[in-house]
C-alpha cells in the first residue's frame, strides 16, 4: 500500500493515517463503492472489497469507540459479535477489547438470539424508537443495551448524543445508506472513508448515501492506493468549528 495524497509515502502507517482527533467526538462513516458508485455488488459489499479494504475496515473497527450499523446491513452482511484481535492491544488500551456493534432499528426485526447479542465481549447496543413493537423491546432489553430515540422512528441526533453519554464518543458508521442519509441530513457527519473499487456494475445498487437529500460540503485530506483499489478520506470542511 502506499499513500499518494496530500504527499507520496510507501506503506504508511494505516494506524496513523485514520487517528481520530484527540479534542472532540468524531462521526465516521466507512463505506465501499464501485468506479461507477455502486454500493454492492450481488446485494452485498463484500463483492467490491479487497484485501486492503479489509485490512482498513479492521484497523477502523479497533480505533472506535463503537460500530455503528443499520439493522438492515446486519441482517444482509450477516454481523456477528466483534472479535479481539492482538493488532489491537496498543490502539485499545485503557479500552475495552473490543468495540461493541450498535444496531439502529425501527421494528426490531432480526433475531435477538443470534450471536451478536449473546456472544458479545462488549455488551451489543440497540437504538430504536417508542413506535418499536413493546414485547420486542423488552426482549431487546435483556439482550442488549436499549436506547429509546425518538417517537415514530430513530432521531439520530438524540441517538448519537446517547452514545456520547456512555463515552463511545469515536464512532464508525458502516452503513448502510439510508443509515448515511439520516446522518448527512442531520449535519452529523465528519468524515467519509471510501474504497473505491475499479469496477462497473451498473444495475439498481444504491449509492453509498441513499434517502433524504443532505449536502455536506467535504474536504479530500488523503488517499492510500493497493492494486488499483483507492481509500479516500474526506473530511467535513471546519468541523471543528461546530457544536458536538
């Protein structure tokens, strides 16, 4: 891997290039697209990954706080329980080993017996809203972290706030893109790591932002490049100015 944004630097230090800021909560999103922009390829991402788009999106799970993921992405991408790696021991130290899987769900419709929620090292947290089916929230409460945000659906300011409450203040958004719009739409984005996969696939794929309409106005602070496969980061312009 080398980097050939804003300078040139063979196989840099991926740990350092994706450090969160020390001085304020930070938003992330960490998503992969085709050349022509598609989300995923066959209904899933992993079709458009590589090998260091995989070994990124890992160390971006160890620098976090919390994953963030809509309940349809787990569902789809098949999210199990976050595994300790010993990569990890010196990003995580004086943290738990693992981050923990933090799922936004309207319905509640996935299977609350499943590993994510009872195999966890780091308990798994699940954001609904008062409009959520009442015996399935209080099975959500037993298996999980509940968090109530929001009436008929996920208020994702009141949302993101609760996890800033309980010091998951790094957080790493992985999608999918209805997650992203709501997130765009209510100017809670920081920063967006795409892998850029050179491909075409063309076809009804979402975009990696799919839903309310949001204009963020971003900043390219790098790009990293392994065979032929590009990771951009964009950061929000002054966003260090706004209120966390």
């Amino acid at each position: 891997m080398r980097r050939i944004y804003p300078d040139i630097q063979d196989n840099p230090d991926i740990v350092q290039a994706y450090a969160y800021p020390e001085d304020r909560p930070w938003l992330r999103l960490n998503m992969v697209a085709s050349a022509d922009g598609a989300a995923w390829l066959k209904g899933r991402s992993g079709g458009l990954s590589s090998k260091g788009d995989k070994r990124i999106f890992q160390v971006l799970r160890g620098l976090s706080d919390v994953v963030l993921a809509g309940a349809a992405t787990v569902r789809t991408e098949g999210y199990g329980p976050v595994k300790p790696r010993d990569s990890w021991a010196e990003i995580r130290a004086g943290r738990p080993e693992v981050p923990p899987i933090a799922v936004i769900t309207r319905s509640l419709d996935f299977d609350l017996d499943d590993a994510l929620f009872t195999d966890a090292r780091s308990r798994t947290i699940v954001i609904t809203c008062e409009a959520a089916p009442h015996e399935r929230r209080k099975k959500a409460a037993k298996r999980s972290d509940l968090i109530v945000a929001g009436d008929e659906g996920v208020d994702m300011r009141r949302a993101v706030a609760e996890l800033h409450e309980r010091g998951l203040t790094r957080i790493l958004c992985e999608g999918g893109p209805r997650i992203n719009a709501q997130l765009s739409a209510d100017d809670l984005v920081d920063e967006l790591c795409l892998s850029i996969s050179p491909m075409l696939v063309g076809g009804g794929a979402a975009r990696i932002v799919n839903g309310e309409p949001a204009q963020v106005a971003l900043g390219l602070s790098q790009v990293l490049e392994e065979e032929g496969v590009l990771f951009c980061k964009y950061t929000r312009e002054h966003s260090h100015e706004r209120a966390d």
